[in-house]
C-alpha cells in the first residue's frame, strides 16, 4: 500500500472549506508508557481510535497524525500508512514546529491541537470551539468554569487555536511552549491575542478524573470504559455517555485514580488558577 504521509495538503494556501486543520501529535517514545499510542484498544490501535473520533467533527476540513521523523516513529509512520490514516513527519522535540508546518502546508486559519493518548476526544466539543473562534475572530478559547481544572480532565488533551496564535508564541521565552505546542503562552493570555470563554455542559465538570492514556492503569482504565459504552461498535459514542457510565460505576474510576500528571501539565494547571479571569475582547 502507498504511503500516505502528506507532504502538502489537499486545500492548500488557504483553500480549505472551513479553514480548520486538525493535528494529532503522536510518538512512540513517551517516557512512562513507551509504543502507547499502538496500544490495543479494543480492537484497534489507540491513534486510529483518536484519528477516528477527531475526524468525527463536521468542522474539519482534514485532520493529521503529526509525529517525528525520528527512526524511533517509523514504525508508527508505517502503521498509519497500513491504515489509511494521513500523516505528516517534523520534529521530534520542537512539536509546535509540526503543527506550524501544518498552517504553512494547509494555509488554514484555524489549527486543532490533539494529542495521540486521548482517545476519548469529543468531536462535539472540537466544534463548539471551531465554531466560537470563527464567530468571534479570536484567537484562543478558554473553558469557561474550570477551577481547580475541574474540565482539563475529562476535555484535555484538546485545543483550538488560531495559526495566528501560534505564529506569536515563537516570541515566547519559556521553552516549554515548543513541547507543548505554545499552552503556556496561550494560558498567560497574551496581550497580544483575542481571547475568550466556552462555557460547556455540567456534565464535563469532573474533578479528578483522567481520560488521557499515560500509564498503563490509564489504559486498563480506558479500555472497561471503551468496552461499556461503545454500543454501535464504531467507537464514536458520546463521551457524555461515557462520563455517566463512570460516575455509575465508581469502581473503574479507582483503576487509575492513583496515576500523577506530568510535572509540566502540572505546572500548566498551576498558572492557569494563578490567573484572574479575563472578560471576552474583540479585534480592534
């Protein structure tokens, strides 16, 4: 089968329907599970699980698996070709570089951010935000009500932003916007970007619970969940049905209750509360 990395993209330089691109960055040599986004889950590797649900949104023109051209992301390279699954291949270490080559390649105005170990990413939410950012020509959309980052858990691992955004944050000075894809700019609301709020559903407000796959309880975890609520089979159920299966079952949620977030999303978090909220601005 040929490959499928994409050198270009179908609606380049700007013609793209909604101009909105997705990425999903993806590598096999994460640090506390290494190969995880191969990982079986149930059925089907994690990434294809997590292209499959962020293809699900209607607001996307084209989404991507974006991971390294390091040797240790050819066997990842060469299981998305198998699957027909598109790919791009950039940095191993600057991941913000991946998705500015995306914006370059795409012209795309819009840039989703999704990593490759949330396999339970909301195409619903990824449209809400699509949806605010055209309709409000900002640059970044904040979750509305997320204290004590009572949402990042069960919507992390998921962002909207503008390419414009992203361009601006190479003017940052903390280096760990390059592995995190300029999450500390944008959480410092720059003063330079049009910010504003989603306000979501109640049923997201989860304090404490992880959905993202790190280690292998977060995994053990994922699949009883994927093997609950996946009734037509074709794992694109609503995560607000798997948010209620959960909270029924307070026992599978002790699967991986124990496992601690990385010390940069941590620190993320941190600066996030440090933060008074900010009202809604528009362009000038």
């Amino acid at each position: 089968m040929a490959t499928r990395e994409a050198r270009g993209v179908s609606g380049a330089r700007g013609g793209t329907r909604f101009g909105c691109v997705a990425g999903i960055q993806a590598r096999m040599s994460s640090t506390r599970l290494p190969g995880k986004v191969l990982a079986d889950l149930c059925g089907k590797p994690l990434i294809q699980r997590v292209y499959e649900r962020t293809r699900a949104s209607e607001l996307l023109d084209e989404v991507f698996v974006l991971t390294s051209t390091d040797a240790s992301d050819d066997a990842l390279a060469a299981v998305l070709a198998e699957r027909d699954i598109p790919f791009r291949r950039g940095s191993l270490g600057d991941v913000r570089s991946r998705y500015l080559e995306l914006a370059e390649a795409s012209g795309a105005q819009i840039l989703v951010r999704v990593t490759g170990d949330c396999p339970f990413v909301a195409p619903e939410i990824i449209d809400l935000r699509l949806g605010a950012l055209r309709a409000l020509d900002a640059d970044f959309i904040a979750l509305e009500s997320n204290q004590a980052a009572a949402i990042e858990g069960t919507l992390g691992g998921q962002d909207a932003f503008s390419a414009r955004a992203l361009r601006l944050s190479l003017a940052s000075d903390d280096p760990r916007d390059a592995e995190h894809v300029a999450s500390f700019f944008l959480t410092r609301r720059a003063e330079c970007l049009v910010r504003s709020e989603l306000e979501v559903d109640e049923i997201y407000r989860r304090p404490g619970l992880r959905l993202q796959v790190d280690e292998p309880a977060d995994l053990a975890f994922a699949r009883r969940v994927w093997e609950a609520c996946d009734l037509e089979g074709d794992g694109l159920f609503p995560l607000a049905r798997a948010i209620r299966w959960i909270d029924a079952h307070p026992e599978a949620r002790r699967l991986n209750q124990h496992v601690v977030e990385s010390a940069d999303n941590r620190a993320l978090r941190t600066l996030a509360r440090s933060l008074e909220p900010i009202p809604p601005r528009s362009r000038a």
